[in-house]
C-alpha cells in the first residue's frame, strides 16, 4: 500500500520484491524536562522614524544599544533513544507518533502472550537519558532567551516593531524538574525489498 502511493515507485512495482517484514522494538526513556534561565544582555535595537526638516518630512534610522535582564523558563517531554547507535528519522517519527497519539502503556507482564518480535536491549541509564535530554533542550531555552531579551529591548524604546538583535547574553539555568520514565518499548515494523539489485527498507 505504501509503494502504490509513491509516485516514483508505484510505476516499478513489478519489478520490486518484498521480504516478510521484521518487527522490532525500540527501548526509549521519556525524560520530562523543566529549565528556567536568568539572564543579561546586551540588545542592538534599529528603527525608523519620520523628523522634519524645515517643514519637511525625512525618515531618519535609529540605533539603540538596550541592556536587559529577565527570566525564562522551556518545559517539555524528550523521547530518548536507549541505543547508541542512531534510528534517525524512523526513530523520531515513532517517538512523534507516540506522542501524536497518546497510546496508554502497558507493562510487559500483561501482554507478554501477544507480544512477538525481538526487543532491543537498552544500552544508556536513566541518568544518561536525563542528562541527553537537558542538552538536547539547551538550544531551545538559548532562543528562547533571545526572543525575550529583544521583546523587552523593544518595549525599552518604545517601538514593537523595532528590529532587534542581541550582540552578547550571559545566560545562567538550572534545572526545575528532570524525571525518566520507565524504559518504555515502542514497536517498529522493517521493511526490505529488493530493486535493481539493491536492497531498501520501509520503517
């Protein structure tokens, strides 16, 4: 069903061969991740405004240089991969079907009967998880400071639709909340088919 809705490989169906599907499933950790940052910086504010001159309207640029300081905070759920060696992108869109669809988790005890395929041992600690998931959200709460530090820069000046960019920052975090969950398994079906010599795979 998925190659007839290719528009490259719908065509070559013919000449494609599919292997029975292997079913496995991936250890995750779901780290919930709650950051907050004091920070300081430094704000470049430019903006235009309209002066006269011997009766007659210019627009003149202005610069401004704001110094700011605030506090933010970034809360969410981080889906770390137990494994070293990376899924890449079937990983994460499994984890974002996990979550797009909020299936409610089941210990292995009460499916064990039902359940085949082969489970991948976890390879990194709770510990490790959290720590992966802070770094992994680090980014986010930079731009986040950024975002705020130029918001208040412009309500400094007065003018909302001032463009603003900030020329330095001293950010200081810690971190408000860090819990794993149990080591959760999430289940991947493998896909190999065979075309023009080559093997491929749907995840």
């Amino acid at each position: 069903e998925r190659t007839k809705k290719d528009l490259n490989l719908r065509w070559r169906m013919s000449a494609i061969n599919f292997t029975s599907p292997d079913l496995y499933y991936l250890p995750f950790y779901f780290v919930d991740v709650r950051l907050n940052a004091d920070y300081r910086a430094t704000v470049v504010v430019t903006y235009t405004k309209t002066v006269y001159v011997r009766g007659q309207p210019r627009t003149q640029i202005v610069t401004k240089v704001v110094k700011v300081a605030g506090r933010v905070s970034l809360s969410d759920v981080v889906a770390v991969l137990a494994r070293r060696a990376p899924w890449g992108l079937s990983a994460d869109a499994l984890a974002k079907h996990f979550f797009d669809t909020a299936p409610e988790p089941k210990p292995l005890t009460d499916v064990a009967a039902q359940v085949t395929g082969t489970f991948l041992a976890a390879e990194i600690t709770p510990e490790r998880a959290k720590a992966k998931a802070v770094r992994s959200l680090i980014p986010r709460l930079l731009t986040r400071v950024e975002q705020d530090a130029a918001a208040r820069a412009r309500e400094a000046v007065g003018v909302l639709t001032a463009t603003a960019s900030v020329r330095d920052k001293t950010v200081d975090y810690e971190v408000a909340r860090l819990e794993a969950s149990r080591l959760t398994y999430l289940p991947l079906w493998v896909m190999t088919y065979l075309y023009n010599g080559s093997h491929y795979h749907y995840y």
